[in-house]
C-alpha cells in the first residue's frame, strides 16, 4: 500500500503555507488582484485564491501553469519552486539539493 501525506501533516502543511506566500508574492508582484488571478486560473474567485495563499487548498497542474503565465515568470524557475513546496522528496530526488528561500523570482522577458 502506497503512503500518502495527509494534508494534517506538520511539515506538509508548512510546505504548503510556503507555497501559498510564495504564490501571493508572485500574484502581488505582478500587479494582480485575487479576482484576476481567479479569472485568468479558472479558479472559482478570490476565495479559493485565499485558500491557495493560505495554505489549504493546493493547485492542480493546469491552474499552476495558467498562474505562471499571468504572473509572467520563467517556467523553469516557477515549476522547481512549486514542486519544492508541493513535492519535497522528488524535488530533491531530482535536484539533489534543497530551494534556497533567498531565490529570487526570474521575470519573463515581455
């Protein structure tokens, strides 16, 4: 049987809330509100924005590639972010190494 976290996990609901800032923060620096991000995500509105800020709800692979568009940040750097947060152990398995919280976001060329 395979072992699947629970999202009541401690250092999964950390990642999680790590997650959510680090989506905010891009969100914020791309001059964008709750309700754009929703609109241009799929999301339902700007609560599920704030559950996904927050921590509580994580996003699906698609929305995580809609909101990379719509805050104009490099793929690349975007998706390892993400998978640190949302998948620790294949980020390292991958990576060999562990995010550096001091990285700071690489911007699209427009």
């Amino acid at each position: 049987m395979a072992y699947q976290k629970s999202t009541t996990d401690p250092q999964t609901a950390r990642l999680r809330k790590e997650a959510g800032l680090f989506l905010k923060k891009t969100r914020e620096a791309a001059g964008l509100s709750g309700s754009e991000i929703a609109k241009l995500t799929g999301l339902g509105g700007r609560q599920s924005v704030s559950q996904v800020e927050n921590g509580w709800m994580r996003l699906s692979e698609h929305r995580l590639e809609a909101w990379c568009r719509a805050v104009k940040m490099d793929p690349t750097f975007f998706a390892k972010r993400i998978l640190s947060y949302y998948e620790p152990t294949l980020f390292k398995m991958i990576f060999h190494e562990e995010i550096g919280k001091n990285e700071t976001p690489n911007r699209k060329a427009s």
